[in-house]
C-alpha cells in the first residue's frame, strides 16, 4: 500500500507583535525535526476564524498575551513558493499601547518554544522561520528572497 502526503493548502498567520520601542516579540521554535528558528506567534486558520481571531488565539496559546482584535493590523499575504504545498501566511501587526503587557508573556509549550524575547527591527537574530523573515522583510520594505510572493493589504 502507497502512503499518500497530504497536500492540502495551508493558509496560517502570524503576528507581529511590536512594544512602545518598535521591539519585536520573537519565539524561539525548537519544535521536533525542525532546525531550532525564531518566529513570530501564530499558526493555521480554524474554520470559522477571521485572521485576526486566529492571531489572537495563538498569541494567547503561545505566549499568554491577550490580545484585542480590534487592534490587528493584516498587512500582507505571502506565498511560499517553494514549499509542494500551496503554503499562504496572513502577516497581522499588533502595538502593544502598554508595555506592562510585557510581564504576561510565558512559554506555553515548551515542546515547541523554549523562549520568548524582544529584538530591535535593526538587530535581529539568525535563523529566522521563513514566514516569520518574509513578514518582517515586508514590514522594513526589503527585498523578498525569489521564493516568496508578497501582496500587500491595506485597510
């Protein structure tokens, strides 16, 4: 008997999640069989989900953060074309209007993160998770790697 791959499109977010100081918040993945990276929040669209509802879901379910909706910012759609799948990440901002948000951060699943930090936009750690480097290439309006596609949103 053949195993089949599921190669269903995955449509996901991730949110950038910036403080008082234009820090970004970045999670450092060490999930199973992937190299150890830093990424953002997020995660799959649930059926039923806006973008932003998914944004704030796995920001609490990675980080803790409760994070309001209405201040959800999408601000691009990227296409990985270099994945066997149709692999689409909606980029949200959120700006944090009080740092002692801060203090709500924890690591929620240790088997996927071992830690949360801030960096400055200009001082960013190596390896990046690919979604997670693409958003930010947006947001700083750099060159995109040839394998992704970028559609910007304005609201």
């Amino acid at each position: 008997m053949t195993k089949t791959l599921n190669l269903s499109p995955i449509v996901g977010v991730g949110v950038m999640v910036l403080d008082q100081s234009e820090h970004v918040l970045l999670g450092l993945r060490i999930k199973a069989g992937e190299e150890a990276s830093w990424c953002f929040p997020g995660g799959k669209i649930e059926a039923g989900e806006t973008f932003e509802q998914t944004a704030a879901r796995e920001a609490f379910e990675e980080t803790g953060l409760k994070l309001e909706i209405q201040n959800m910012k999408p601000f691009t759609v990227l296409i990985d074309q270099s994945s066997r799948i149709v692999n689409t990440t909606i980029g949200l901002s959120f700006k944090l209007q009080n740092n002692n948000l801060k203090q709500q951060i924890v690591v929620t699943e240790p088997d996927i993160f071992e830690r949360w930090d801030w960096f400055s936009l200009s001082d960013l750690p190596t390896h990046l998770f690919p979604a997670s480097e693409a958003m930010l290439r947006v947001w700083k309006q750099e060159q995109l790697h040839e394998s992704w596609a970028a559609y910007p949103i304005t609201l």
